[in-house]
C-alpha cells in the first residue's frame, strides 16, 4: 500500500497553499495530492474568463510551469476519495486501493446544488463549476442566445459578467430582493439592479424559478411570478455545499463545512481542512464561518500546513471580503459591513454615477465597508478593518465623507 | 544587493513629478490615474505623502491571485504579468495596502513594479523625497510595522 506523510485531498487554492508550504518546510518528506478531476490543478475562478474566450485552459492553472508539482515533488493522484479510516490513518479510494497518511489535510472544495424542482435535469441546464461546465456553456451561449440565471448571488453575478460579454440576452432570477444578498444592502442591490438593467438585462428579484420544461428544444422556465421564459440556456448558481460526504462514518465534527480550531486542525487528531469545504473563524465575528473566497483558503492552507510540520501557527481567522465586477460595476464589501451594534454607520451616494461608499465603524476603528463604482486603494479597507487600527480625528473625517479611505489610513501610519 | 524605494515624506513639495513619470513610463502617458505611485495632500497639515507599493515579504497579491499572474522579479519586485491577469481584482482587496489598482482601460491590475530596476518615480524626483537605495539602508518603516500588525492573521512560532 501506498503511504504519503502528508496526503491533501483536492487540488484547489487552499490545497496547492498547502502543498507549497508542507514541501517548503519539509523538504524529505512526502507529500501527496489527490485530484478528482484528471487535469492539473485549476481556478475555477478563472472559468468565466474561459468563457469569455480571454484565457484559454492552461490559463486556469493555479502553476503554470509544465513540471511544477513533479519539481517539487509533489506527487498528484488522480482518483476519488469514498472514506476515511481515521483509526488506520487510511483513505480508501474508488479504484478499490488505499493510501495511508501521516497528516491529512481535507481541502476538497465545495459543489453547487440544485434547488428540488422539476426539469433540472434537462440537457441544456448547466452549473459553472468545472472546465467541462464552462465549456457546455460556451458552446450555447452564441450571440444572441436567450440565457437565464438561476440566483444572483456573488458566483452567480461572476458568471453573470461572463455571460454578457458573450453577447447573449440575459434574464437573472434571483429569490431575495435585491443581488448579491450577502454582499450588498438595499442601496447597493438597487444600484447594481439598475445598473445591469441599463445594460439590457432583465433582472427578477423576489422571484423564483418554479420549473422548467422543453418546449420544442428549448428550455421553458416557469416563474412564481406567474410569467415564463423561454431559453436556449439555463445557468444555476442557486448555491454550493462542501465537499465532504466522504467524512461519514468518521468523527470530524461538521456544521456547514468541517469545524476546524485556531490550527486549522479538527476535531480528530492528525485531520486538518482548509478552504470551501472548511468552518473556520470569523476574523470579525470570533465565530465559526465558511468563507469560500481565494484569500481565505490559500490563508487556510498555508497555515494548516505548517501546523501539520510540527510547528505551532495560530490563526486569528479570516476576513469575509469580496469583489465583483458586474458588466463593469465594480463592488467590493469587506467584514461587518451591515454594521455591529453600538457601531456607526455613514454612507455616500452618487446614485447617477453609480458611486457608494458605506463604511460601518465600532468606537473608532472600521469594521465593515461596502463600496460600489470605486476600485482606487480599495484593499486599504482591508488592511483598516484587519489592523483594528484607531482611527482617532479620522473617524470623524469618515463619517463626513466616507471616501476619505486612503488619507484616513495614510494620515494614521505616515505622517 | 536588493534595492529599495525610499521615501521622505518631509521633503515631498507636492510637485507630482514621480506620478507622471510613472505614468509616461508604464502607459505613455500623463495621467494620474495610470500612475502606480500616488501623492496624497494633507491640506491641514500642509503636507504630502508619495505612496506605493513597498514589495512586502508577505506579497498577498501574489498568494491572492488565482491565476498564477504575480511573481518575483530580480529586483525583488512583484510584478503582475499581463499575459496571465484575467483581472478578477482579488488582489485589489487582498493587499491591504491599497496598492494593487485595476486599470479599466486594459481590464488588468496595475501596480509598481520599479521600472526593472530603474525606478521613473525616484529619478523625477527634484528633491530626493524618492530615492531609489539598498534594502538595508532604508526602509517602508512604518508601512512595515504596519505590515505586522495586519498580517493574514498569523502568528507563527518554532
């Protein structure tokens, strides 16, 4: 049987993280990577940009050198994870072969799901998850195709993005009442609905899909707002889950991803997991969160790496954040935008230029921010929130003008 | 020996020379809003501040980016390749610096990369408010200390 000191199942962000770091701090021991897929490790953040025709699949690797993992020697296996034996320290893999491990790191990812309605199944319906996602939805996206989009939320409004560059005529359907529920308030909702709608799109809000059905080959979509829509596409970005129906029959703890400490350890010794398919904490909040974005799983992965070296590296957890560029409106949201309580909140509109700041403060530090249309310094939000920085007479400054961002910071660490 | 850009904030006289050769000389022309280094004016204190990238050890840019499109240069710079960008932004909120901005006008980011060497900002510079100078010499202090305490929420011990 083959052993591996450290195994990693899944080849996203937070697993490559991983890998690098494990073969930068153990340079003998061995380190195996197992891949679901049969192509080296790719972004599926980069598949719209496939889509779009910008890049091609080599662009969508996470290492583009040829012999990358096999010069570091990291060796990838390409096969399915079905269990774990915890007890054994044993992965038993779908060809019926077993791989044992010394360290395990679960960095699998997460899948989107399908909402239980009637005529999901059918050809022409496609999630866009995978490089062979992408591809489906190429092929029918042409110019002037009638496309719907199932949920506008943040992975549905990246596709979304896509989908318009390719020339199709877009209709979105979202359940909530505005887009991107978790990334925006009222005000950005609105801003960004009218923005899309200016672009020719039709966007639904507060509306559902309540099936679909082929009309003479093509895609009959039935809405809760009693109208249909016929579609030669059908894009479904309702939402994903983790990775993890492997974990059954272990001891992992598992809420929404698997529960892991201030280590990235879990609950049962020697099982790490990073990313997507990952509870971590929530830098903001202290709490247990899933936050499937890139800084967080490639943070994730390195830090569960060096811990399963034998070193001690603490995690304070990680900062919610998310930027989205929408048939090119950009927006960014970072930590608690919504406001804590006993916080401040201010905000600046300039509803005809698409422009808002919002930023949610507690005493005078920043906590949270929202910003539409605004793309200069804007990773100095980050730095703010994550530095608990005092704002002292800037706090202030900010409430009275919420775009003095860049001087409220450059004023505190450089003058 | 790894060199460095260096700025004094007390002798910057607002004169805006650094942001247009910067911008002449990654885009060919004058405008502020190409430039990779920006100067921000105080007008109550009356003073100025030169501000960009300092290529931190920690480059979360690079580890943010998804496409394997930052790396580093001889110089010690990370540089973003145009090639493999797709201009997805998540740098732009991952360095916490404020220092990785996306340009429209290519669909890229942008971001200082010191000319290779030979930084445009520091050789505009009239009174050596930017000076381009060896790593130990000088440095981002307080960007850097800085840089500490935002760090991705790591403490790491032996």
């Amino acid at each position: 049987m083959v052993r591996a000191d450290f195994v990693i199942v899944g080849a996203g962000p937070a697993a490559i993280a991983a890998a690098e770091t494990l073969r930068k701090t153990e340079p003998d021991k061995s380190i195996a990577l197992i891949s679901r897929e049969n192509i080296p490790p790719y972004s599926r953040m980069a598949l719209p940009y496939v889509l779009t025709g910008q890049i091609d699949q080599n662009g969508t690797y996470l290492r583009k050198g040829q012999n990358y993992y096999k010069d570091r020697d990291i060796k990838i296996y390409h096969a399915t994870v079905t269990s774990i034996d915890a007890g054994q320290k044993l992965l038993h893999l779908e060809s019926g072969a077993s791989l044992g491990y010394g360290k395990l790191l679960i960095a699998t990812g997460a899948s989107p799901v399908k909402p239980p309605l009637p005529g999901l199944d059918l050809p022409g319906v496609e999630h866009c998850w995978t490089l062979d996602d992408a591809k489906a939805i190429a092929d029918r996206a042409g110019d002037g195709a009638n496309i719907v989009l199932m949920g506008a939320g943040f992975i549905g409004c990246i596709i979304l993005e896509a989908l318009v560059a390719c020339s199709a005529k877009l209709t979105v359907v979202e359940a909530e009442d505005r887009m991107v529920p978790r990334m925006m308030n009222t005000t950005a909702g609105n801003l960004l609905k009218r923005w899309c709608e200016k672009k020719g799109m039709t966007i639904l809000t507060s509306t559902r899909v309540t099936g679909l059905s082929d009309v003479d080959g093509k895609l009959k979509v039935d809405m809760d707002n009693g109208q249909s829509q016929i579609a030669d596409l059908v894009v479904v970005a309702t939402g994903v889950k983790a990775n993890i129906d492997f974990i059954a029959g272990t001891d992992i703890e598992v809420n929404d991803g698997i529960k892991i400490d201030h280590h990235m350890q879990s609950n049962v010794e020697d099982i790490y997991a990073a990313g997507d398919c990952a509870e971590g904490r929530d830098f903001s909040t202290g709490y247990w969160s899933v936050h499937a974005i890139q800084p967080t799983a490639t943070e994730h992965g390195h830090i569960a790496a060096l811990n399963m070296t034998g070193r001690i590296a603490y995690y304070k957890g990680s900062l919610n954040m998310n930027v989205l560029d929408t048939a090119g409106l950009i927006s960014s949201s970072f930590g608690q935008w919504q406001g804590v309580e006993g916080g401040e909140t201010t905000e600046s509109l300039d509803a005809e230029n698409s422009r808002y700041t919002h930023l949610a403060f507690e005493g005078d530090r920043l906590v949270g921010a929202l910003t539409l249309g605004r793309t200069e310094n804007i990773g100095i939000l980050r730095g703010l929130i994550q530095s608990r920085t005092k704002l002292g007479v800037w706090k202030d400054r900010l409430m009275k003008n919420p775009n003095r961002i860049a001087e409220s910071y450059i004023a505190n660490t450089q003058l | 020996m790894q060199k460095t850009l260096h700025i004094n904030v007390d002798d910057c006289t607002g004169c805006y020379q650094c942001v247009l050769a910067c911008s002449d000389e990654h885009d060919k022309s004058f405008n502020p809003m190409k430039s990779r280094i920006q100067v921000f004016k105080f007008e109550d204190e009356g003073r100025f501040v030169p501000y960009t990238c300092t290529q931190c050890d920690e480059a979360w840019c690079q580890k943010a980016c998804p496409t394997d499109a930052i790396s580093v240069d001889a110089n010690g710079a990370k540089v973003v390749s145009d090639a493999l960008c797709v201009g997805c932004k998540v740098c732009t909120i991952a360095c916490p610096f404020g220092t990785v901005n996306y340009n429209a006008s290519s669909g890229k980011v942008i971001k200082c990369d010191l000319c290779g060497g030979d930084p445009a900002c520091a050789k505009a510079c009239p009174t050596d408010a930017i000076t381009f100078v060896n790593a130990d010499t000088a440095q981002f202090d307080k960007m850097r200390n800085w840089a500490g305490k935002t760090d991705a929420g790591t403490q790491q011990s032996a």
